[in-house]
C-alpha cells in the first residue's frame, strides 16, 4: 500500500504515477486472436468443435452444444430460497432501473416547414460473454442480460465455456431468470468469433457484451465494426472519499470489496486525517486475516493500494477527476458537495449508508461500468448499448424552397455537383 | 450496374452477395500504424515533424503549427455573401437539431428509499480529424464540431494535414463558425495518436471523431479504449425507394449523390416498375455525362450500382432491412408506411422532395452515419458521442436494510465476503 500526504514534497510527482498507471495485462495475444477469429470464420461449427476439445477438454458432440432452457428453470427452481429470492430482487431492481432509462423517440416539425426526428430500435440480436470458472457471476449475467431484454432485443445468446463440460448452476438460474434464449457451451476468441460471424449451428449477433480474459477482450476488439461491443473492461477500482466519522472497519471493508475481485484491482482511500487514515489501515490488516479471499486481497491491496491524505476534502474532487474511477464513495457529512464537483466517475455511492457492493448487485444501475480512467469518456452499460437510433427527415415543397438553396451552394463549393443537382431539379426556381 | 429482379431465380443468392459485399479497402496498414503510434508516444513533437516533412512535405517549424483563429476568421469573412450565409443555415439548422437531443439526468427515490439517478456530463476535450485535399469537407467539421459544443466541450481541437503547408479556407472558415479551440497542421495516424497520447504542443483529448484515409482509421480502432472514439466509417451508401410517380432525373440525381463521393461508394435502387427501372438508369447515363464528377460517379455506378425491381412495395423492408443502409429514401406515396417497418437504416428521408443531399448540408441531423451494414447495431453522430454518464446511488439505514440482504446472500453465492462484509458491518441484524 502506498501512502501519500497532499502536503509532502514530491506529491504532484507520486499521483501522477499512480494515475498513469496502467495495471492491465501487456500480453500480447492480437496474432493468435486474429488466427483463431479467421478459422471460426471460414470453418464455422468445425473449429468450435476442435477449439472447445483443446481448450476446454470436452467433446460438444458428448456434452450438447446448447445448454437447454429446461436445464436452466431446473437450475432456478433448485437454488436456495433465500438465495433464489435475492437474484429476484436483484433482476426486478435492475430492470426497473433500465425501464426508466429508455430513450424517447422524436418527431417535430420546424419553423422552416421541416419534419425531424430520431427513433430508437433495439438489434435483433445481442451476444453476452458469461465466463467460465472463478469469475462467472450470476450478477453479471443479470447486468448485461436485462438490459438487452428492456431494450427489447428478441434474441439474447450466451456463450460460456464449461471447463470439462462441467457447467455453473447459478449462471444457469440466472440465465432463465433474466430470459436469455439460448445457452452455448463455448468460450474464449472462438466464442466471440461465432456470434460475430456466426457458424452453421449459431446464427450471428448484431453487439457482443460481457467480461472476459484477455483473448476475449481482444477478439471483441478486433471485431468491433463487424458486430457492436461494450468498453473493453480492465481492472476494477474503488475510490473512497472518507471523514473520521465512519467506523474504520466498514471503509477497510469497502476497500476490500475491490481488493478481493483481482491481484490488479485498485482500492484507493482519501481522507483528511492522518490518525483515520492509520486506523483504516490497521482495519484491513485485521479483516484481512478473516478473508477466504485474503491471498487475491492482499496482493491487490500491498501492490495498488494507496492512502492519500488530503489537507481539506476541498482538495478531494479534483483528485478524484484525475482518477477518474470505476466506482467513487464520498462517505462524509456532505457528499453532495463533493459529488457536484466530480466530472469523470464510473458510478457514485453518495453517503455512510453506500457500500459500493450494494450497486454489485442489487441497488438497480448497472455495474458494468468504465475503468482504467475510462469514465473520462465512457459510460456504464446501458439499454443504449443494445438499441440504435435513425434519423429521419421529410420535406415538402415549402420547405424544400426555403433550405434547399444553401445546400445547392454548399455542395457546389465541397465540389460535389451530383449533390447540388438532386436539390436544384426540386427546385421551382 | 447490376439488375436483379425478385421474380427472377436466383435472386435471393445474387442479393446475398450485393448484402455480403465488403465494399471497404483490405490493405492492412496495422504494423505501419503500430509503429508510427509507438513513436509519437515516445517522441512527441519530433516525431510529428518528422512524419510531417515525410508525409505533408512542409517544415512545421516554418509554416507554424497552428492555424490561428485570427486566420479562420479572416477565411470566414472573405468568404462570398451566398456561401457564408449558407454556411450559417447549415450551423443554426444543426445546432438547433442537436441541442434537442441533449439527454436528461435522472434523480429520484424509489419505494424501498434508495435514491437513483444518472448525471450527463461533457467530455472535457475532444479531438476531430479533419481530412486535407479533395475530402475536406467544411460540413463534415459542422457536423462533428458542433455536436461536440453542443455537448459542452470546453477544449475542440481540430487535427488537419495541410499538404506542402497549403490550408483550405472553407475548412478554416466553418472552424471559425463551430467555435473550434485549436487547429493544428497535422495529418495522419500520428496526428490521432498526438491527440491520444498528447505531445509537448498538444494537450491529451478523452475523444477522436472525424472521417480519415485507412491509416487514420486504423490508428483510431488501436486507440479505441485510450481515447472514446467514433464507429469507424466506411464508403458511402444510398437506397431509394421510388415509384414511377417521380421524375425518373430526380432520383438518377440521388443515386449520383451518393455515386460522386468515392469509386466504392454505393447507390441501390428498388423499384416496382421495370419500365421505370430502365428510365432511371437512362437518366443515370444522360446525368453522368454533365458531371464535373463523372469519372468517380461513373466507376461507382458501374461497379457498385444495383436497380432491384420488386413485385410490390411489401417486399422493400425486407431488403432494406438486409442492406441496413446508411441512407434510405423513400419516394412513394405513402412513404410512412415502408419507414415503420424499416428497423435497420443510419437515415430516412421521406417523400418526393427530401432528396438525401438535404441532409447532408442543411437539414440538421448528422451525416456521420453508420455504413457498411453497421445501422444494425450503431447510430449516427449526436451529443452523446462526446457525453459520459454517471450512475450515483445513495441508501440511509432503513433502505439498506431493505435491500442490503439481498446483496450479502448473492456476495456470499458468488464467493465474495469482503462485498458481503462491506453491507453487513452497516447492518443492524
């Protein structure tokens, strides 16, 4: 963990290295991505076939390509009732929050005589990646998956590898939950090379959604423009603006909450008190201990932990824009203030009653949200990201009279006389 | 040109293949980009004189590295009374289209207590390539400049190669009326990695939007996820949909429109009549042999032309749907009718006398639109390219202990204690 004081010497020098920090992986996989992309394209089933067999140590032709919707209620109806009720919660919340986020459509006529206009539609299909193994989370399914479904894309497809055709029962629940229509018992680059081209048996998607490894990632890099994606995902990052007034055990617990997820995960505390700022360290040395997740939280906290200790909160907005983080808590007596001046943050948890994990799950924003400073211009997942809008535009002879000339000088000056001249033939005069 | 007919066999296969038709260059300059990215990032301004003298033929240390405002607008106020005036049509028309589709913030409190909402805010710099020599459009830089004031960027920069240090005073002059900030004398990928990575001269931007030869595409899809950036832009696209009710010179006109911009671009026509096919295509040659433009429009028109004589209207979604075209118009008598089930399109021009060219110049919706089929998953130019959104989220005691349950019993499924803890420690029970 790195501690850092506003007022020490050498501070200006020590954030900047800390926001310029790049803690995603170099490795470099483009070539083997691209070779990969290139066979599902041209070998479609056949590839996926071998690809799953070498990766995944299964045979699909034993296993079933498709995990069946009847798999997935049967998985449903056997969680746990207390658990079972919380995934309830959690996907109705979620798909409030959504509802509300849907874009109105727009139809007006000018003064100028010209209809205008925008309407929003969905794609008729959307891909999500559900990852295999450690980090295929149920809320993340429910994250990408309602939002498609608000949007009202008709056909939502997961792929997920099942290592050994051993298949995860939460993300099935989760997935007859949320509504998905087909489950695929594929992952890794070839996976996301099959929604994108589709193959004999998986029909293509129009946006591919969802975390993954870093040939995942990198496949949905080099498919962008076939298919729509969401921002490429990096570590996550908490920030933590925190008075003396919080018990220290809950903000260690709240740094902790990102320390757990990965050894690059970034858990950052500012506060305005050196004393807090030691009791808060002391705290996640102690919860540290109690953590089954203790050997990823350590790593993450002891390599990209910091502390920074401000002279005034004043101080904290502007830090925080530099960060521009994932997720931004301002645990003090008047989170507003702080909150109205922060310009670049994935999502904000305002006040003492605001753990960050409450938006992991259940409290209804996506937590699908922009890292690696990403959130200086990106945003969250949203119903936007499975919908597209068409513009459109009607005039009549009026109005073609009234704005039609300057588009035939404007044409003529950009040399383009076949624009120019699909004005003037309308053209009474 | 090539005719189909929905009643001929074989049709379905030929229209697979006008669909499936990659119209865009296959040159791969990813090594040549990598590298000239590598080195702008370590060498800054050198490196951008050096690329410069190589590539522009000018010493920037002698023709100035900026074009400074002054110079724009002197380049406006020279400019003819006529063409001035349409210039600022053209900016009041499009701004005023864009201020209203600035996107609301959302703050309200649901009925388990838990405070919800989302916070638009601007980016805080954009960056916009600017193409030098025959494609420099002055209103390419309106359409991308103002979405961006509009939006409320605070710092625009205009990137512009000026070919052995010649300027266009068109370009200068509608950087004059956008209220652009900076213009620099660069081009190319190093000029997108300078506004990626920042130089010595030129500060860092969060977006890069703007249309650019294959080298400046690539080093946009390479920055994606450093900087936001816009869909990546590919040849030109129109479809009309006319019946015989339209002079048959009108529409040739608009499938020239679209014909004149690029030897890939492509115009496609559906009609329902095959005497009037053959009067729009004789129409097309007569036109052709005016145009100042005729040796693009012609290899356009000859390589990528197609005529699609239906049986009747009913069958014009389908296909358009398939084509997904950047522009579609729709010249019938109920031109409604065809766009309400037009699901798939960048924009719509309605009626006899909305030739496409309208909406290019003066409309006001954006001509930055999706092409090669990507209007199934992306949206035209607007505000929110250069937007971010914030989700925030604040709970008191009784909300989190609503909803906190929930969040602890799906932590503790997914295998998270320290997210668990973190809404525990706050909990009563």
């Amino acid at each position: 963990m790195l501690r850092l004081s506003t007022r020490a010497p050498g501070f200006a020098e020590a954030f900047a290295r800390v926001v310029d920090d790049r803690r995603e992986s170099a490795v470099d996989v483009a070539d083997d991505v691209a070779a990969i992309l290139k066979d599902v394209r041209a070998r479609g089933d056949a590839a996926l076939a071998e690809l799953t067999a070498k990766f995944d140590g299964h045979d699909l032709d034993q296993t079933g390509w498709r995990i069946a919707a009847e798999t997935c209620k049967a998985a449903f109806d056997a969680l746990d009732p207390t658990l079972r009720a919380a995934l309830e919660t959690a996907a109705d919340r979620i798909r409030a929050y959504h509802e509300a986020q849907m874009p109105e459509n727009r139809d007006y006529t000018d003064a100028a005589g010209v209809r205008l206009g925008a309407v929003w539609r969905a794609v008729d299909a959307a891909g999500l990646y559900v990852p295999g193994g450690r980090a295929a989370y149920p809320s993340s399914l429910l994250m990408n998956a309602i939002p498609a479904k608000v949007a009202g894309v008709e056909r939502l497809v997961v792929v997920t590898p099942t290592p050994k055709g051993e298949v995860n029962p939460l993300v099935l629940a989760a997935a007859h939950l949320a509504g998905v229509d087909e489950v695929w018992r594929v992952g890794g680059a070839h996976a996301v090379g099959a929604l994108a081209y589709g193959t004999g048996r998986i029909a293509p998607v129009d946006v591919v959604t969802g975390p993954g490894n870093a040939w995942v990632a990198e496949a949905k890099r080099q498919l962008y423009g076939v298919v729509g994606i969401d921002m490429v995902a990096g570590p996550s990052e908490i920030l933590v603006i925190a008075d003396k007034q919080n018990y220290p055990w809950r903000i260690a617990a709240d740094l902790l909450s990102q320390a757990e997820h990965d050894p690059t995960s970034q858990s950052i505390l500012i506060t305005d008190d050196e004393d807090y700022a030691d009791h808060v360290a002391e705290a996640v040395e102690l919860e540290l201990g109690e953590l089954a997740t203790q050997a990823t939280a350590r790593t993450s906290w002891n390599d990209n932990g910091v502390i920074i200790v401000v002279e005034s909160f004043d101080e904290a907005p502007e830090l925080a824009n530099r960060l521009a983080a994932e997720h931004v808590e301002i645990a003090t007596d008047d989170p507003e203030a702080i909150f109205a001046q922060i310009r670049h943050a994935g999502s904000v948890f305002l006040g003492r009653m605001t753990p960050e994990a409450v938006g992991d799950y259940v409290a209804g924003p996506n937590h699908v949200l922009p890292t690696g400073r990403r959130a200086r211009f990106s945003s969250g997942l949203s119903v936007l990201d499975f919908m597209k809008r068409t513009s459109f535009i009607q005039l009549d002879e009026a109005a073609l009279e009234a704005i039609g000339p300057a588009a035939v000088a404007l044409a003529q000056a950009e040399g383009l006389p076949a624009h120019a001249r699909s004005v003037s033939v309308r053209l009474n005069k």
